[in-house]
C-alpha cells in the first residue's frame, strides 16, 4: 500500500509539471529578444508578422514567429535562431551556414533550402526536392533521409 501511494504522489507530481510546462503565450513583436528582432529586420524585413508566441516547455523556453506567408522563425531564449521554415520560399542565403550552402550546390544545383534547424548536436536542411540533410557542428554531412 505504501508503494502505492508513493508511486500515485509521483505520477501526480509529474502530471501537475507537465501540465504547468506546455504554457504558450501570444507576445508582440518587441517583446522578443534583441537578437531575434534584429535576425527578423536582417532577413525578412519585408514580411508581415502573422503572430509571435512565447512557448514554454518543461526544460526549454523558445520564442515562434509566424509570418502572413507561412514562413516561420523558432528561437532560442537567447534569440539565437533555432529553425527557419519558409514553406512556400526558400531560405535566405544570409541564413545559411557557406559550407551547407556550397555543398548543396556542388551536389544539388537548381536544388533550393526551404527549411534549415540547428541544434546543440547538428544542423539539418530540407531541400525543394524533399531530402533532409543532417550535418554535424563542423558541417560533415552524416545523414541523408527521403
């Protein structure tokens, strides 16, 4: 019985935590970090924002930006970009690391990036033609998925 009631004060501890870590938060554009104004203003400074959101999970707070277009922009806390979607565009170049974006043209041209994420193992970049190309953080590439 003892057990029991340790492992339901457990369970109910990890719900309660959980359902406090998916808080979502509609912000304005000036409420975001410096550095994912600036990214913002640097490489789409035309674009209309759909909306922002401020997103927390349980270990990661990151700021979403949606444009009227589709395109859509994730930061990290610190406004680092994490993930630039552009569904119906491509990438801007500026964004793209050179030797992601030199590889994909030596081995894909007339191919374009129409998504790219970072993370603190790698970097993957979507391509028009709809492979997914993993590389690591010194731009090896070490996987290609269909």
């Amino acid at each position: 019985m003892k057990k029991l009631m340790i492992l339901t004060a457990i369970l109910m501890a990890f719900g309660i935590t959980t359902a406090c870590a998916d808080n979502d938060k509609p912000i304005a554009v000036n409420q975001l970090p410096q550095k994912a104004q600036q990214f913002i203003k640097a490489h789409f400074p035309k674009e209309k924002v759909a909306f922002a959101k401020l997103e927390r999970d349980f270990l990661e707070t990151t700021y979403e930006v949606v444009f009227t277009n589709s395109t859509k922009l994730e930061f990290k806390k610190d406004g680092e970009w994490k993930e630039v979607d552009c569904k119906y565009s491509t990438v801007p170049a500026k964004v793209i690391p050179a030797q992601i974006a030199q590889y994909v043209s030596q081995n894909y041209p007339d191919i374009q990036i129409v998504k790219i994420e970072r993370d603190k193992r790698d970097y993957e970049a979507k391509l028009t033609n709809g492979l997914e190309l993993t590389f690591d953080l010194n731009f090896n590439l070490i996987d290609i998925d269909d």
